[in-house]
C-alpha cells in the first residue's frame, strides 16, 4: 500500500515566542536610571563645592560721626559748622548688635557725649553711669533710655542738663523749646543760621523779650523744669529729645527759653560768669547782662574770631569794630576767664564775665535764659560772681566760681568733657520764687 508523499516529511520546527518586555525597559530605563544617578551624584558636588568655595560679601558700616557745632576756631570749626547746618531730613543711624535703640549719637573723642547727675532732685529719676552703645531704650547706652547709662530715666522726675519734666513747688525756672525751621503749624521755614541770628537779634530786640516772637515757630510738646545750667558740650540731638520733639526736630537752629522769678541770697552786687557753643543771653531784672555765646545775639553774627576777641578785650585799635560790640550791649573791655576744663572756650576768648547787677535780700527778680544752637554739638556753662569777695583759683588764677542754681544739688564734672569749667560745689543757693513774668506767654 502505498503511503501519501507527506508521509515522510519532517516535522515542523517549534517557535520560539520572545519574552514579552516592560514598558520601561522599552523606553531604555536601564540606561536612564544610571545617566540620571550619576547627574545627580555631580550635581549635589558641585553645590557642595561652590558653597565652600563663594562667601557672601561682608558688610561695611560706616561709623564717621555727623559733624557740627564746637571745635577749633579756624576754618575747620566753620566747615564742621557747615556740615551740621546740612543734616538730611533723615538722619544716618548706626545699629548695635543686640542693642535697641532710636537714635545713635557719635562716640569718637571730639563728640564725647558728658554724663551729668539729676538736676532738680536727688530723688527722681536721672542719670546713671557709665555704659556701652547709645541711644533710647532699655539698653546701655549714651542715650535717653530705661538702662543704666548717662542718659535720660523715664519718669514723673526725669531729668536731663536741659531740665526736669516735673516741677518741685515753684523754686525751678520753666523753660520752653522752640524750633525755627517750622512754624507753629509744622510748615517748614527754611531757616539758616543768618535768618536764626535775624530771629534771636529780634527776640532781644524786642526789649521786653516777647515771647510772641518765637511763638510764630514750633513749640515743643514738653515743658522744662531747670535748676542751674551747666552742660558739657554734647550732641544737640539731646535737647529736642529732653523737649519731646527728637522726631519732629532736627538738632539745629533751635531755641530753649527759660524764665522764672528769683531772690538773691543776700544783698550785694553780682556778675554772671558764662560761656556757651553757640548762643546764651541772660536778662536780669528786665536787662541783658551777658551775652556769652560763640555766636553774640545782640550782633547777630559769630563772635570768635581773632579780630572780634581782640576788640572785645580791649586790645585792637578798629575802633569802628568797637563802636559796633557796644552797640551790640557789650561793655568794651570785657572780662573773662580761663578754665583748665573750658576746652575750645579758651580759644574764642575764655568764659565771659557779664555786667554788673545789684540786688536786695528777700525782693524777687525776674530772669531769663535765652540759648540756640546753629550748629550739631551744644554746650553752656552759667556761673555768678559776687563783686568783693575773694574765691579759690585755678593755678592759671581763674577764679573758682559757683554756679548760678536754685537748688542744692551738685552736677558731676564729666571726665574729659569740653566746655565744664570748674565750679566752688559750696556756691550759695538763690530761691526760685513764684509769680508772673512781666511778658505773660
């Protein structure tokens, strides 16, 4: 029988059916997974490097203090006055780290901030002592703060050597500030020291001091309680900040005004004995008798020059130069002292001796203390000397005078402060008195 041809064919040979593969692999994550590692491996290297390598810039402060008022009376001192009359509406600050502070005062020598004892009473609050930093706060510091520093203590008594925020009684001279940039409504004036001298010369010229005068500026929130003055030469920012007023204004050409009524201890003849940086005017008994500032308020212009020392001491023949300082209500020769701890006062003609006044035991006298600053540094130191008798003197034979005060207490002399002469601490008292100014306000 015969068998069919396929018979004798091979079998066919098995398929191979290949491994069905994942989409991963087929989109190459082998491969991928060991590229991305490997990117990432050199990335978090090379952040590591440039973050060892780049450090950020350090910050430069600049601590050049503001200049201003005071210092030698060459061309130095008037370009530093200058420079304070150009204070910008917004003052640089340096920053302390870890301090709280408003405001900072510069601490280099030649702005050396003075430290002074209560004025008014032992018992209110007022300077401490020394510190580290400035400004207000709860810091230490130079500044006016809660901390322990040689500023100004917050509180019913706080004082500073521009007064006392509380009043004892009647026996303190009530003072009042005033800033001539702005009117009393806060509209800037543009007032310059020429126009500030203008201002002043008015105010004396008024005769009886009218105190509608500087009532056209701006008055400062705060009034004043002063029992003497004697105030090292420091930053003028201190005053409008005694006053209340530091952010409303600028420390130049201002005007503290101080008035009372006071009875002499004893019966006698008297001279004030003064010096300020940069306008101080005493007026006794409705009289100007002393005109001590760097800058003369009866002239209207400064007074420190050679030219106008000499003729104040009676020692230059410009007799037109003469005619004018009397006109001005100076008696030409004006006396005057020289204090080892004067400073820059020796070098624009020493500590001025007023006029003569004369006086009775137990009767009440008008007073009143005019000062203004037209600079960045203020300073004012008012003595008063009784005609006859004999007081202890420096080795230079300047007399050791008391200070002109209304109570007993004794301020510090500052340690390397500018513009402290030395005072007899023994001084007699005068007594505040009460009762109205001639010229209410």
């Amino acid at each position: 029988m015969t068998q069919p041809d396929h018979a004798h064919e091979a079998p066919p040979a098995a398929r191979v059916i290949p491994a069905k593969r994942s989409v991963w692999k087929r989109l190459g994550g082998g491969s991928l997974s060991i590229s991305v590692l490997l990117h990432v491996i050199l990335l978090v290297i090379g952040v590591f490097w440039v973050l060892r390598v780049v450090k950020p810039p350090e910050k430069t402060v600049d601590f050049m203090p503001n200049s201003g008022g005071g210092g030698a009376p060459a061309s130095q001192s008037k370009a530093l006055q200058r420079q304070a009359r150009m204070i910008p509406t917004e003052l640089s600050r340096v920053a302390a780290v870890g301090a709280e502070s408003k405001i900072s005062l510069p601490e280099p020598d030649d702005l050396r901030i003075a430290a002074l004892e209560p004025i008014g009473s032992s018992t209110s609050g007022g300077m401490g002592g020394q510190g580290s930093g400035g400004g207000k706060g709860n810091g230490k510091g130079t500044g006016i703060g809660d901390g322990t520093a040689p500023g100004m203590s917050r509180g019913s008594g706080a004082a500073s050597p521009f007064g006392m925020l509380s009043a004892s009684g009647n026996n303190m001279l009530v003072g009042n500030f005033y800033d001539l940039k702005q009117t009393k409504d806060g509209q800037a004036t543009g007032v310059q020291e020429a126009e500030a001298l203008k201002i002043l010369s008015d105010f004396l010229g008024s005769g009886r001091w009218s105190t509608k005068i500087l009532e056209q500026y701006y008055k400062a929130p705060n009034t004043l309680y002063q029992t003497k003055i004697y105030i090292p030469i420091m930053s003028a920012a201190l005053a409008p900040e005694a006053f209340g007023c530091a952010k409303d204004v600028q420390p130049v050409n201002w005007v503290a005004h101080y008035r009372g009524m006071v009875s002499a201890p004893k019966a006698g003849k008297f001279r004030f004995v003064g010096r300020a940086d940069n306008v101080m005017v005493v007026r006794f008994n409705n009289k100007v008798v002393l005109d001590g500032g760097d800058y003369s308020a009866g002239l209207g212009r400064a007074i420190w020059d050679a030219t106008s020392i000499a003729v104040l001491a009676g020692k230059s023949e410009d007799r037109q130069l003469e005619r004018e300082m009397r006109r001005g209500g100076y008696d030409i020769p004006v006396k005057s002292y020289n204090y080892a701890g004067s400073g820059q006062y020796n070098e624009r003609g020493g500590v001025m001796v007023g006029k003569d006044f004369t006086v009775r035991a137990g009767q009440k006298y008008p007073i009143e203390i005019m000062m203004s600053e037209l600079g960045g540094l203020f300073g004012a130191a008012l003595m008063i000397e009784e005609d006859g008798v004999k007081y202890d003197s420096e080795p230079g034979g300047a007399p050791i005078l008391p200070l002109f005060q209304v109570d007993d207490v004794v301020p510090t002399v500052p340690v390397e402060g500018r513009g402290s002469p030395a005072f007899d601490p023994k001084g007699p008292v005068w007594k505040a008195m009460p009762g109205v100014m001639p010229d209410k306000i």
